[in-house]
C-alpha cells in the first residue's frame, strides 16, 4: 500500500506521548473505555444493561437464573474502561467481588460518570439496587468510591492481573483485540483462574478506524512500523482468529466455544490477500473474514 508520511509522523509522535505520558495521552483523547463517549448517560446506562445481557445470553442465563449462577463467584474483568458499569451489575446480581485491570488509569467517578451509574441503578429491581448500593465506600454514596474489597480496580501497565487461582470467571468485550502482549494475557487469564473456571470474551478484529479503502487494508503495514506508530496507545493488535485458536491451546484451555459475529467479504479478502504484511501470510481465508468473535475458554478441573 501507498504509505502516507503525515499519517506515519503523527502517529509515532502521539505513540511517543502515550508511551512517556500515558496519564495526559488519556486527557486529551479523551477515552473512556466505550470508543465514541455517549453525550447521554442514560444512553451510557443502557450500553452496559446491554453488555451484561449480553453475557447472559452467553452463559444461556435468564436474568432470574442470574444470582443462583453468580453467587459466591469472583469475577475479573478485563479493560473496564472509566465506569465500571458491568462490574456493578454482575455485583448486584450476586458476585462475590469484581477485581478490575486496565493498561491505563482510566478509572474516574465524574459527574457524568456519576450520571451513569445512576442510570444504571434505576434500572435494577429493588433487591439488585440495594446490593449495588452497598458497594461504595459509604453505601449508597457513588462520590464516596467503590469499596475495593468488592469492586477492586487496579492498574498494570501490561494489563495482567497477577492473580493466582483466585477467579471463577473472567470476561471482556471488546478488550483482548487491544492488548499489546497477547500471549501474556492468555497465560495470566489461565493463571488467575481456578480450576474448572470459566474465561468470556468478545473481541473485535475490525480495525476500530484505522483502515482506508478495504477494511482490512490495515493488515498491509509491517509490523515493526505498525508498532512505532500505536503500540503504546492500545489500538488493535492486528491479530487474528487463529492466533486467539493457538494461544488458548498452548495455554491449556479448552475452547468450548467460538463463534464469528461479524464477516468481511470475499472480494475485500481477494483484493487485499497479495498486499498483507509478511506476519498474516499464514492466514487463512476464513480467519481472515472473521471481523469479530465471542470465546468461551474453560480451565480444566
């Protein structure tokens, strides 16, 4: 492909920045987690309801199943973002804890985020909100923090949680396709969990922007420039569905399920098959269309 050389400048002075900087990288771009921030909290409130019926439907868990199945478990999630909107919920719902880890300190209780979390309360049944009230530091204060023995976030700049045994689920959505060191991940996941336990993914192969014409044209830069340009600012990883197969085998786990959730078309993969960078050559045409899949992974009891 043509290399555009403002592009290639501007992306290696902003890695630059979130690599030195990462707390004023975050500032001025203004992440939250969620790609674009919603101007709504109430909108905000209904993408996490959605995301933790989401993992329901996952789980094939109604929403009454939801505590039998949740109760006494220690979850990890997996880049929350700046709320820890679906944390909360699996907590009202009957969670033991949530622990939390992100790359970057994300993590912050403004008032539009306090909005959020509002919304997200008037939304639960009344046993459910009077749980995920007791959650703050002073129960049903959100500005008082999140009481960290129950919703505990942590930052690492790897973004592994370190733990050992010590979880029954983890999940993420929209995470794993952003981490920098995947394999690391896999083997922290595997580590963390207890046996018999349970790993839930959603990842999204697309390139979150970053192509031009063909939305897998962003598979044609190398590799060592891709990195110099995005590798500190948790944009994709560029990797695809058989490397997320290989490394959940070479971990250990058993991949129970995997299921494709979006497809790029034939001509796309025709038209860009000659011109991706020497790392993708081995790919095949079907983990090359896949644009997004859920992952069940389970660690052997």
């Amino acid at each position: 492909m043509l290399m555009d050389p403002v592009r290639i400048v501007r992306a290696i002075g902003t890695n630059l920045v979130a690599h030195l900087a990462p707390e004023y990288y975050l500032k001025i771009t203004a992440q939250t987690g969620r790609g674009d921030d919603e101007s709504d909290p109430e909108q905000a409130a209904d993408y996490f309801y959605q995301c933790f019926e989401d993992y329901l439907q996952q789980l094939s868990l109604s929403i009454e199943q939801a505590f039998c199945f949740l109760k006494g478990k220690t979850l990890l999630e997996y880049g929350p973002g700046d709320t820890p909107g679906v944390a909360l919920l699996f907590y009202a719902f009957g969670a033991e804890s949530v622990a939390l880890i992100d790359r970057f300190p994300m993590l912050k209780l403004s008032a539009h985020n306090q909005a959020i979390i509002e919304g997200l309360l008037r939304k639960l049944p009344d046993p459910q909100r009077q749980r995920a009230l007791e959650s703050f530091n002073k129960p049903g204060d959100i500005a008082s923090g999140f009481n960290e023995n129950l919703i505990n976030y942590q930052t690492n700049s790897k973004g592994l949680s370190g733990l050992d045994q010590s979880v029954d689920m983890i999940y993420s959505r929209a995470v794993l396709e952003h981490v920098d060191d995947l394999q690391a991940c896999f083997a922290d996941m595997f580590k963390a969990l207890k046996p018999g336990g349970l790993a839930l993914h959603q990842v999204d192969l697309k390139s979150h922007g970053l192509h031009q014409h063909n939305p897998l044209d962003f598979l044609t830069w190398p590799d060592w420039l891709w990195r110099l340009m995005y590798s500190a600012k948790g944009v994709p990883n560029r990797w695809r569905l058989n490397k997320y197969r290989e490394l959940a085998e070479k971990s250990g786990f058993i991949t129970t399920k995997m299921r494709s959730t979006m497809l790029a078309s034939h001509e796309d993969i025709a038209v860009i098959k000659a011109q991706l960078a020497p790392l993708f050559g081995d790919v095949n045409d079907q983990d090359l269309a896949c644009l997004g899949f859920w992952v069940h992974l389970h660690k052997p009891a």
